[in-house]
C-alpha cells in the first residue's frame, strides 16, 4: 500500500546540507542525521542525540551536499526495544551511526506510525 492510501496525501520537506568540514564522513542512504552546525549533519551520534531528518543519498567527502528530508514519513533501523506506536512518541538517535531507538525519557522527535519488529524499522512522521 502506497503512502497516502488511507489519510491522504503525504506532504515531504527535502533540503539540501552538507557534511561535516573535517573528519570521517560515511553517510549511506536512509541513515538517521542529526545536525551539528549551520546546515551540516552527520550519521556519528550518540545515544539519545536529537533526530534531524534522513539521508536521502550517500555522502563520503567532507564540505559536499546531501539532501536530508526533514518533514514527512522516514523508515529508520531500530537499535535496541521496539518505539511504541501511540500517536506521541517519537525516536532519538542512537549510539548506532544512522539509526534511532526509543528514547529512554521524553517523547522523542517526530511521532511513530509503523514498527516492524521483523525487519526492526520504524516509520516516524517528522
């Protein structure tokens, strides 16, 4: 079933940022990103780090642009227990570069529509 089949039409916001200036940059394609400057993310987080967006192609070279889609429906891998789908919370990064996990406190970032626990991804409207 595609996107939109059921609520509707699914509105996305994809900007363009870029790696960091110095050190290891490995990046791929669907990575959870959080932002650490003026339009710069990186995947290299710690546990419990703030979601940004996700990467929407890969990145290996400092100083280089990537589009990080920062509103509308992500999959994410999962680290760790199963998000909770209750129409609140959301997920944090975690110590896993490019992906995320239930936050140990808060509601996290976004809100958790779909788990699946077999693949163990979650989809989060940002």
């Amino acid at each position: 079933m595609a996107f939109g089949d059921i609520g509707g039409p699914i509105t996305e916001l994809v900007i363009t940022c870029q790696t960091p200036s110095s050190g290891d940059v490995s990046i791929h394609k669907g990575d959870a990103l959080k932002l650490t400057g003026n339009y710069t993310v990186t995947n290299a987080t710690d546990a419990e780090d703030a979601l940004f967006g996700q990467a929407l192609g890969d990145a290996s070279e400092n100083n280089k642009a990537v589009s990080v889609k920062v509103r509308g429906i992500c999959t994410f891998a999962y680290t760790g227990d199963a998000p909770s789908v209750d129409g609140v919370n959301g997920v944090v990064a975690s110590a896993t570069d490019g992906s995320v996990k239930a936050p140990a406190s808060g509601n996290g970032t976004g809100i958790n529509v779909y788990v699946n626990s077999m693949a163990s991804t979650v989809d989060v409207l940002l």
